[in-house]
C-alpha cells in the first residue's frame, strides 16, 4: 500500500501528465480556445434557461436511499462544516439539497461560470476561487460562512483534476478554521458520463442513487504535514469507498 506521501507524488505527476497530454492534443490552440469561449457563452443561455428544469424533472423520477445521513444533520446542528465530494459526483446531491445554507466552492474559469448559474438557481451561494486564482478573496468568503453556522462543499480533486487526486488543501483549512469534514460517496446504477477529465455523471431517468455520508472528520489544531498527509488520504478512501 501507498504512503501518503507517495500517493501525493503520484497524484502531481499524474497532473503534469494531464497538462503534456492537452498541448500533445492541441488542446490549447488558439481556435480551440475561441471555440470554448463560444460554446461558453451558448452553453450559459441553454444552462440558465434549461438544466434547472431538467434537472428537477430528473430528480421527480431518481430514486434515492441516504446512508449515514444522520452525520449530515448533526453536522448541521453544529458551527460550521466542511462537505467533500468528488467533482464528477456534483450532479445527482445537487437538487437534494437546496435551502439548506450551503455555499459550494468553485473555480473563476469560465466553465465555473456556468456551474455558477445553475447552483444559485438552486439556491446555493457560490464563491468563486481556486489555488492560482482568488484564493485569498476565497479563503475569507469560506471563513465568513463557516463561522455564521454554514457548510462549505469543497471538489478535492477539482477543478482540473487529474480524476480523484487531493491535495493538502481540504485538511489544511479544516485545521485552521477547526470545522469537521463530512464526505459524500455517491453511487448510481444508471448514469450518463460526459467525455471530460472528471468523467461527469449525469444520472439517467429512474436512476437508483445511493448516497454514504461519513461520520464527521476533525483535524487538530496541531497537525503538522504529516497528519494532513493522512487526513488526506482518509478523506479519499471515504469517497471512493475504501
């Protein structure tokens, strides 16, 4: 078995992959960068006026078993908390949890635009930052929310991936801000996968959807790089099931 460390070494190089692999591709051409910005800018419209519908449509005819959820309500009745998920698993916990006070953490690039617009029609509250863009601005919006009694879910191994890598970051600011960390695996019998770096899953009409929350995770105050190093894997394995 991976040490911590180990996996977390693995996990950068599997990112520099990703990266060598898109300018192999000529994914960063300058037409294809003026197509994404196109498909954007109509995929915003078609989000805004549509995905909402469907979505709710979708979730009348899933159905839905929670295991654990009472670590989500205790969670709740507590000062603050932090939820995991993986980026590809957003979809179906989406429409099961609106009203509830959660904000969602996500990225400045014009694909977290359109996330943007669908959460807050949910009503979510968004803050928009990543490691390399606003995370200072980020990072206050979290403290903010968490000590007002909110959750924050964070995608640990979004937004570019590579698919289920973490770094420190989650266990990090569950050390500083002394919040716990409620992880949700999601399982689904029936989905469609979009054709991206997440494998995003869109679950399919009567779709059976089990979602396994996890008992609340603390962090101590004292942990140095080596405990967030094994908080970090834990968090992991809670998602992915192991």
């Amino acid at each position: 078995m991976q040490s911590p460390r180990e996996a977390r070494s693995e996990r950068a190089r599997d990112r520099t992959d990703v990266t060598l692999e898109r300018q192999r591709r000529g994914r960063n051409r300058w037409w294809r960068r003026g197509f994404r910005i196109v498909r954007r800018a109509i995929g915003g419209v078609l989000t805004r006026l549509l995905l909402p519908l469907v979505l709710r449509g979708l979730r009348a005819s899933w159905h839905v078993e929670r295991i654990g959820y009472e670590h989500f309500t205790d969670a709740r009745c507590g000062d603050g908390f932090l939820i995991a998920i993986w980026h590809g698993d957003m979809l179906a916990p989406l429409p099961l949890h609106t009203r509830m006070g959660i904000s969602v953490l996500v990225s400045p690039s014009g694909d977290g635009a359109l996330v943007k617009m669908v959460l807050e029609r949910f009503g979510y509250r968004v803050i928009r930052g990543s490691s390399n863009r606003g995370s200072a601005r980020a990072l206050r919006e979290m403290r903010a929310h968490l000590r007002d009694h909110g959750a924050v879910v964070i995608t640990p191994d979004g937004p570019r991936g590579p698919r289920h890598s973490m770094n420190l970051g989650l266990g990090w600011l569950a050390r500083e801000t002394g919040c716990p960390i409620v992880s949700i695996r999601v399982e689904c019998d029936r989905a469609w996968h979009l054709r991206s770096w997440d494998h995003f899953a869109v679950p399919k009409p009567r779709a059976r959807i089990r979602l396994h929350y996890t008992a609340a995770l603390h962090v101590p105050p004292d942990a140095d790089d080596a405990a967030l190093e094994v908080v970090t894997e834990r968090i992991r394995q809670n998602l992915l099931g192991g």
